[in-house]
C-alpha cells in the first residue's frame, strides 16, 4: 500500500471544507427557472427528484444546493453524488470536491460510484494545483474497493510521472492497482505516462518505463515506443533511437484503433482537452489510424485551447483523403481568425481545394467569408472568380463578405468594383450590403455617397433596418446637418413605428451631443403616439439637467405632463434612477427643488434626503 495513505483521509477532510465554503459563497447569476424558484423540497427524496430536473442548468443547480443547505435539509448519498458530477460536467471542480468528500466510505447501501471518483480522479489531476486532491480521491477508491478506469488512473498517472522522481512513484501505483485487479487498458495507460515524462523532458524515465512496465505485464504497445524514440531524435540520441524502434518491433504489441478511440472521445466528454490533445497527437503524428468521427470532435473541441493543435488534426485529415464536418471546419476557422493566423488558415483551405472539398457554391462561401475575416482579401477574391469559372452563382452572402473585409481593410475602389461586378452578375444587393457601405461612408464622413445609397435602397424595394437610418442620422448631425436628418427620421416613421422607437433615441442622443436642445425638443414633441419614445425621454431630460438646462428640463417635463399623462410616472422614475450618474450635484438640486414644489417628490425621496445631508 503506497505510504502516502495514512494522511489522505485528514487532508481531504480539510480540502473538503475548503470547498464547502467557496460553495457557499456561489450565487446564480441568471433568475432561475420557475421550476427551481419553488422552496426546497420537503425530503430527500423529493429534493433529489427536485435536483436531477436542474442539474443541466448550472444557476438553478446552485441556487437548488443553496436553498437546501440554507434550510439544512439532510442529502442522499445518491444526492450528494448526482450534486458532484452535475458540477464536475459544469466546471465547478471545487464545489465538485467538496460534495464528493462528504459522501461515505463504508456505506454497503450507497458505494462511491465510479464514474464520479475516476472522473474527478482525471480532473483534478489535470489541474496543476490539485494533484495533492486526486491522491487522496484515488486512496479512498482503493480502500473502497471502487473500480479504477483507464482514463481516471491514466491522466493520474501521467501527471504524477511528469513531476520529479515521478518514475518510482508510477511504479508503486501501478504495483497497487494490480492488487486491486482492476479492468485498465495497460497499453493506453503505457502510452499517457511515457507520452508525460517525454513532454518534461524525462526521456531516460520514459525509457526505463517501457522496460519496467512491460516486465509488470502492461505491455507497451508500438505507440509508445515511438513516443520514446522520437524523444531521442528530438535529443539529437540517434543510437538510442534507432535501439528504441528495434525494441518497438521485438517486444511491443500492435495498437489497437478502438481502445484509442474510446479513451480520447471519453476525455473530451470529460472536457479534458489537453490530454484528449495529447492523447491525440501520439497518435496522428506516429500515423496510427483513428477514425474520423474522433477527429472531428478533436478539431471542435482542441481549437479553443489550442489552435494550432486542432489545425494538425484537421491537416492531418486532409492528407488522409478526409475532409473535417462543415461545423467542426466553421468553428476551427473562427478559431484561427481570433488568433490572426490567417496564414494557417489559407494552407487549410489550399489543402481542401486539392481533395476537391468545394462542390457548390455554399461551399466556396464557406472560404471566402473566413479568407475576408482574416483580411486575405485577395485570396478572397480569387476564391470569388473561381465560383464563376466554374458557373456557379455566387450567392449575396459570398458578395457581402469580400465587400465588409475591403471596406474593414479601406479598399474602397476594390469595393465600388465589387459593387458593380455584383449587378453584371446578377446578383442584387441586400440589406446587409447596403448596411456594409452605408457604415463604411458614414465613418469617412462620405454624406453624398451615403445619401445616393439611401435613395437606391428604396429604388430596389430594399427597406433600410435601424442600423441604417442611426447611421445616416449620426453622421448628419455631426456635419450640422438638422433639416436633413429630420428628414431621414420621417422616413424611418414612415416605414415602421418599432424601427422609428430605436432611431429616435439615437437621433435625441445626437442633436444633444452637438448640442441642439431645442432641435432635440422639437422632435420629442412632434413624434406620434405610436412611436414608443420613454427612453428618449429620458435621454433628453438627462443631457439637459447635466449641462445646466434645467429650465428647459423642467419645461419639457410639464409638456409630457400634459401631453403624455399615461407615461409620465415611468419616465420619472427612470428619470431619477438615472440622475446618479449626473456629473453635477447643483443642477440635479435645482431640478429636485422643482419636482418637489410641484409634490412630484416628497420629503421621504433619498434625493431630498441627500440634499438634506449635503446641505447639513
């Protein structure tokens, strides 16, 4: 029995108050369902029924856990167990742990369940910090007799392998598991220890570990040997290399594709992308077959922690004959834009195009929206002429998304081109090509060449969205341009009262940025009934208090008294909510000075009493 064993017991007690009370201290940060808003249940029973209904939607989960603890309902081994995992699959590893460490040990009715212990066995010691935890977890599933799994004891004892000394240490585990019989893929488990120590640099440990695992009959197979020796090439070690690959063909088994297969996807359902990474790679990189399916979920799932990683796999793929799914190759790019390697990206799609990949033109969209995302707009455009080379139509979506990366990158004469290529082909623009240019002109103060845009949307039947209208809006009033703006709002009240409600707050907010309160008040004044204007309102009244227009304030407030009855608590209320952030104490005094001779306050207002403070 490892001679660690005898302090596992009080150091996870402790490790499990610590968890506890992190556990306290969460809170959901969305309103639970109405379903879990309902007071605890009255027994455990009930509450565990209660839990499993939650226990996909983190917040209700917590706030259910929380409510229980509050009310000090007893829990269910069952329930304490259902409570662990939930939050292991929910990231929440302390919490995790502290749910596991108070389940019990000798329990003939309620034995620690193998799934959590392996799984929480895995995550902790992928994490760093905790490996001292994930001993004490595997202590209690030896003492329990609780079935230790591949992927559990393989990332154990990987990590333990890759610290100092590990060697020794791996050993001793492995000597007592074997004890335990346990049902573990040796191979597999070879290959993630030697695969560690090899990553650290150990490749003497690696070495001998082959040696000293396969005498204990855990048979490293081919995948582990070419591990070791590329270790050593790496090392500039060629003889040692070239007496590893001899060994590999004199003493390792064959690998086998679904042991593999089964211990990567269960990582990765475990959310343990690094070691399913890693995992991954000893494979790919010594060219052992893995199916597809498992490289797919590998491009997914590696490329949000490692880029680079998950473009090797899908290489890897495409040199296999193979193409990624479309979603996996969707979120892989998405990936490979937000780190800017563009470059990679393009080899990718160069790759996909000589496996002929593209057989329609949803296809070539596909690359020519990344390849304009990451500014290849070139090899964009390229991609663009070979859709009709091949005399296929290029649909709007390709058209709009070379036309925002010219206009992100200030190729404006690309993108008038463009624009004209557009109507050649065939292809009528839509609202999000109107919407692309209009931004671009609005931001290089282009008024004429937004103005004809404008004018050309309602030619072609294309109605303008509130993004449209705020943009030509904005830019007007920057430019002192009142008459024509209002203009343009007509038009936006013309067209939809909804769109007219979100450009009329962004129209106020201007005229009042340039200054233009009695335009700004004008058009309050004149907007319809139908048009849902309180958060203009509001705008308004708050720009005048902050530069000292009060009169104006309190003017416009008796116009919506009289005009605006229905309205008119509502927009006092946000009104005084939104004074808090008023740069001006003075104006705001002024302002409640009014309100409170006209009885719109009372002396119980926190404005008054502040004042009262201030003042005192």
């Amino acid at each position: 029995m490892a001679p660690w064993r005898s302090t596992f017991l009080p150091r996870l007690a402790a490790a499990a108050a610590a968890a506890r009370a992190l556990s306290a201290s969460a809170r959901p940060r969305h309103a639970p369902s109405s379903s879990s808003a309902a007071a605890p249940a009255p027994s455990p029973h009930a509450f565990h029924a209660h839990l499993a209904s939650v226990e996909p939607h983190l917040p209700s989960l917590l706030a259910a856990l929380s409510r229980a603890r509050a009310a000090r309902l007893p829990l269910l081994p069952a329930t304490r167990a259902l409570a662990a995992t939930a939050l292991l699959r929910h990231g929440r590893l302390p919490d995790a742990l502290a749910h596991f460490g108070l389940l019990p040990d000798s329990d003939p009715t309620a034995p620690l369940p193998a799934p959590l212990c392996n799984s929480l066995l895995a995550a902790l010691a992928a994490s760093a910090e905790s490996l001292s935890h994930a001993r004490k977890v595997l202590d209690r599933m030896l003492v329990g007799g609780v079935e230790v799994h591949t992927v559990g004891f393989g990332v154990f004892a990987k990590a333990v392998g890759r610290k100092d000394g590990g060697l020794a240490k791996v050993l001793q585990l492995v000597d007592v598991v074997d004890q335990q019989g346990n049902q573990i893929n040796r191979s597999v488990v070879a290959v993630m220890v030697v695969d560690g120590m090899c990553r650290e640099g150990q490749i003497e440990d690696a070495w001998h570990a082959l040696e000293d695992l396969r005498l204990r009959g855990w048979k490293p197979d081919f995948v582990a040997y070419r591990i070791v020796a590329e270790g050593f090439r790496v090392a500039g070690r060629v003889d040692e290399e070239g007496r590893i690959l001899k060994q590999k063909r004199k003493l390792g088994v064959a690998p086998r594709k679904a042991e593999y297969r089964e211990c990567v996807l269960t990582l990765v359902s475990n959310r343990l992308f690094t070691e399913a990474k890693e995992m991954a790679e000893a494979v790919v990189l010594g060219d052992f077959p893995i199916d597809d399916d498992v490289l797919n979920v590998l491009v997914g799932s590696v490329s949000d922690i490692d880029v680079d990683g998950a473009a090797m796999f899908c290489k890897f793929m495409l040199g296999k004959g193979r193409f990624p799914s479309t979603e996996m190759l969707v979120h892989l790019c998405e990936n490979l834009c937000k780190s800017k390697k563009g470059d990679e990206m393009l080899e990718i799609f160069r790759m996909l195009l000589e496996k002929g990949y593209c057989k329609n033109a949803r296809d070539y969209h596909l690359i020519v929206s990344f390849l304009g995302m990451a500014g290849k707009v070139r090899e964009a455009y390229d991609m663009l002429k070979e859709v009709k080379r091949k005399r296929l139509e290029p649909d709007i979506s390709s058209y709009n998304a070379l036309m925002e990366a010219l206009c992100k990158n200030d190729l404006l004469r690309p993108a008038k081109k463009l624009w004209d290529e557009m109507f050649t082909s065939g292809c009528s623009p839509n609202l999000q090509t109107y919407n692309i240019l209009i931004t671009k002109f609005t931001e290089m103060g282009k008024s004429e060449e937004v103005q004809q845009l404008f004018d050309h949307m309602f030619q072609k039947g294309v109605g303008p969205d509130a993004a449209t209208y705020t943009s030509f809006i904005t830019m007007l009033c920057q430019e002192n341009k009142y008459e024509q703006a209002l203009e343009i709002f007509k038009k936006s009240l013309m067209q939809d009262a909804e769109v007219a409600s979100s450009v009329l707050s962004m129209f106020i907010l201007a005229l009042c940025k340039q200054g233009n309160f009695k335009e700004a008040l004008s058009v309050m004044c004149s907007v319809p009934s139908n048009v849902e204007n309180l958060d203009s309102h509001i705008i308004l009244l708050k720009n005048l208090t902050d530069v000292g227009e009060v009169e104006m304030a309190i003017e416009h407030l008796k116009w919506i008294r009289s005009n605006c009855s229905s309205n008119f608590q509502n927009i006092m209320n946000e009104l005084m909510a939104s004074l808090s952030t008023s740069a001006s104490l003075q104006h705001v005094t002024k302002l409640m000075q009014y309100l409170h001779l006209e009885r719109l306050v009372d002396d119980a207002d926190p404005w008054m009493k502040l004042m009262g403070n201030v003042y005192a």
